[in-house]
C-alpha cells in the first residue's frame, strides 16, 4: 500500500479509503515519505478539487490523529476564509475586533498569505497581538478580551511535516489546496464559523465537510466577485443549515477594499476600525461582524446585528478593543 493514496488520487480510477490516507501519514510519520511522493500527493489535491468523499475522507484522516482534549468555547464563533480571489484588506480580522467589540465572543483561526499580501496572522504579528498556544491560552484571552487568535496548535502536526519533506518546494505553490480546507482542519470548538468560499466550485466538497461536523454551525459565503468575505455592495449567497441570499446593504466596489501597501498595513487597519475608510470597506467589515453576531446567536437578524456593528466602529469601540489588545501585550 505504499504508493495507493498517490495512485488513487492522480488515476482517479478507484476510491480514495482511510487505509490509505493512514498508511501515507503513518510513513510520512516515520520519514519513510520522500520529497516527490509527498509534491506529487499535494498537486494531486490541489491541481483539481477532489470529490467531496474524498476530502472529507482525508479531512478526517487527519482529525483522527490529533490528540483528545475536552476543551469547548459554546458560545464563541470563528471567522476564517478559504483564500484566494481579489486581494483586499484583511476584513475577516477587522470584522472579528468589531463583532467582540459588540459582545460577540470570538476565536478567530487564520494563516499567513498563501500568495502575497499580509494574511491574519501577518497582520497581528505587526499589531503585536500574540496568537494562542493552547486551549487554556485561548480560554484565557477569550476571557480578558472577549476575542482570542488561535494559534498553529489548532492545525494538525502533519502539515508541518508536509512543509518540511516538500523543500525547497513552496507548499504555497504546490498545496493550495491545504489553504482551501484550512478553515475546516482548524480543530476550534466554536459554535459556530463563518467561512468565505472565494471558488464557487468547492461548494460542494466543503459543505460536504460542514456536514461532518454537526456540532457546530457553518456558514459559507459565496458572491459573484469571488471574494472570500461577505460584500456589502454585492449580493451574497450563504450555504449552511439554511440557505438564503443577502442583498447589498450600501454602495461601493473592490476599489475601497484594496488592501494597503505592507509599509501602511498597521495604520490601514486601524484606519478601518475607527470607520476612517472607505465606505464600502466599512461597511464590508460591518456586514461580517454582523454575520458572525446572528450565527453564533447573539442577535436575531441582519438589521439589529449590522446597526450594533456600525455603532462599534462609529463610537470607537471596535478600535479600542484592538488598542487595549495591543498595549496589554506590549507590556506583558
């Protein structure tokens, strides 16, 4: 069996078994995997989206090792996006320090850029806002803040272990697909994700994974511009244990959410925290905090969840919050 994972997903003639996704993780384990074969698997995975029994069928290859822990955030939600699609300002991050700075309880995952750009965890290295260690760690930011940044504790180790074997290849190039279904091999027992889908024709096989987890609530945003992040100016679809459209709530286009030069990424940030932005990235950043207040239950519907984010950035909660995260850290 050592090659059948390899063979079942580059032939696509026979169906990818847990047998053998063990198998390949067991050697990769024991360093019996070398730089070719581990490349070839990732293209294999990346080049086309598998089916959707064979991602959740690797998925859960994966979860199977992690080790137990009885760690649960029931009232939290994450928000975390897929990649991909227009390079915008980072509005899932913004949209975490907005939705905490209204009461929502956040634990938001992340990665860094998979291809340019500052992604969530570029950006809080900048900020100084350390990322979690532990569950604890995170139970206890979660606490003095009301919103806590998992760190890489939450992926699975073989990962790592992938990066590794592949060099010098770039897993950002040859293992897009990881960045893909990140956002469901997170281990983070919220109750809820929010997730941005920036490529319509993975719908299937993440939902397929949603569908594995039934404990927490997942939404998946899709819209026409193929961003991974709802957008006030465009409708949205959303795909999760109810299915709805969203219609624009203002005016706008990806212009005003470019995302800044990475000399100006800090003060952008914080620009668009304070409201002092564009409209349209503004009210983007509103839209998904918003989300992320009705997903885990904190408001009842759009309307009252998107006029409480609003007020955040306008009454200087929102930036006050990351301020506070920042000087606490700062000083230990």
């Amino acid at each position: 069996m050592t090659h059948d994972l390899l063979d079942a997903l580059v032939n696509r003639r026979r169906r990818v078994e847990p047998e053998m996704c063990r198998s390949f993780w067991d050697r990769l384990h024991d360093r019996q995997v070398d730089r070719a074969e581990a490349a070839a698997v990732l293209a294999a995975l990346s080049t086309a989206m598998p089916d959707p029994a064979t991602v959740t069928t690797v998925v859960a290859s994966l979860h199977e090792r992690r080790p137990s822990h009885h760690h649960v955030f029931p009232a939290a939600v994450n928000i975390v996006g897929t990649g991909g699609g227009p390079r915008t300002a980072n509005i899932s991050t913004a949209a975490a320090f907005v939705a905490a700075s209204t009461g929502v309880q956040v634990v938001k995952t992340g990665s860094r850029a998979s291809s340019g750009g500052v992604g969530s965890i570029n950006l809080l290295d900048r900020l100084g806002v350390s990322l979690t260690r532990s569950y604890d760690e995170t139970a206890d930011q979660l606490h003095r803040f009301g919103i806590a940044f998992a760190g890489y504790f939450v992926y699975p180790t073989e990962l790592t272990r992938l990066a590794r074997t592949v060099l010098p290849l770039d897993l950002r190039t040859i293992g897009r697909w990881i960045n893909t279904v990140g956002p469901f091999l997170a281990d983070m027992p919220v109750s809820a994700q929010l997730t941005g889908v920036s490529d319509p024709t993975h719908l299937p096989a993440l939902r397929a994974l949603a569908d594995a987890q039934p404990e927490k609530r997942f939404w998946l945003c899709s819209n026409e511009l193929r961003a991974d992040e709802l957008l006030s100016f465009t409708p949205n679809s959303v795909h999760g244990d109810r299915d709805f459209r969203m219609s624009p709530v203002g005016r706008g286009d990806l212009t005003g959410l470019a995302a800044a030069p990475d000399d100006d990424v800090v003060e952008h940030f914080l620009e668009l925290l304070a409201g002092r932005a564009p409209a349209a990235a503004v009210d983007t950043v509103c839209l998904n905090a918003a989300a992320l207040a009705v997903a885990a239950g904190r408001e009842p519907g759009f309307p009252a969840a998107l006029q409480a984010a609003r007020e955040a950035v306008s009454d200087g909660a929102a930036l006050a919050l990351a301020e506070r995260m920042r000087r606490v850290m700062a000083h230990g």
